[in-house]
C-alpha cells in the first residue's frame, strides 16, 4: 500500500512541476503578473494545475481545488506577499493534504487494502 501512495505523491509533485514550468511558458507567466487579461491568465494556469491533480488522482473535486488554492497562492505572489520560494512551499503543501486526504478517506471507506484508480 505504501508503495501506492508513493506512486501517488510522486504523480502530484511531477504534474505540479511540468505544469508550473514548461506547461506554463514565458507568455503565461508574465500575461498572469500584468495586462488586460491578468486575471484571466491566472485562472487559466491555476486551471491546468488542477486538471493535473484531477488526473493524477482521478477526483474532480481535488482538481478544483487545487485550482482554487493555486489560484489564491499565485495571487499572493503576484501582489507581493509571499516570496518564490514560499509559493512553491505552498503549491507542495498543498498536494500533501490532497495525498492525505485520499489516504484517509480510502483507510475509513475501504480498509488498508485499497487500490488507486490508475492501479
């Protein structure tokens, strides 16, 4: 069981990365800091990452969210009150409820015995 989780909390990190990085782009980066659109293209991105938890874990509403807490966190780098780093503390943090959360819910619904979606 443990070796699921595992898999599981390695998924989430790896799909937070490739969304937060090269999914993400220059032109996203800066449309989400300023401009017209700024709102628009923080809710977009913050969209992808949590289409990424909801893949990962097969759980929509952990996708939405993830897409409301990034889209909160995001905000608060862009207005200043939190650092690079802090922020992506944040995003981490955030993927370790959702693992957790998971972890209970399959240990009180099914019993230590559970299997995840994707296995």
């Amino acid at each position: 069981m443990i070796e699921h989780y595992l898999m599981l909390a390695l998924l989430l990190l790896g799909a937070h990365w490739v969304c937060d990085y090269p999914l993400q782009g220059q032109f996203l980066s800066d449309a989400k800091q300023s401009g017209p659109l700024r709102v628009y293209h923080l809710i977009a991105h913050s969209g992808i990452q949590g289409a990424g938890v909801a893949v990962v874990t097969g759980n929509v509403w952990l996708g939405l969210l993830e897409w409301l807490a990034h889209t909160t966190i995001d905000e608060a780098k862009v207005r200043g009150k939190t650092t690079f780093a802090q922020d992506q503390a944040l995003h981490i943090f955030c993927k370790a409820v959702w693992l957790g959360y998971l972890l209970l819910f399959a240990t009180f619904s099914h019993g230590p015995s559970t299997s995840l979606w994707w296995r």
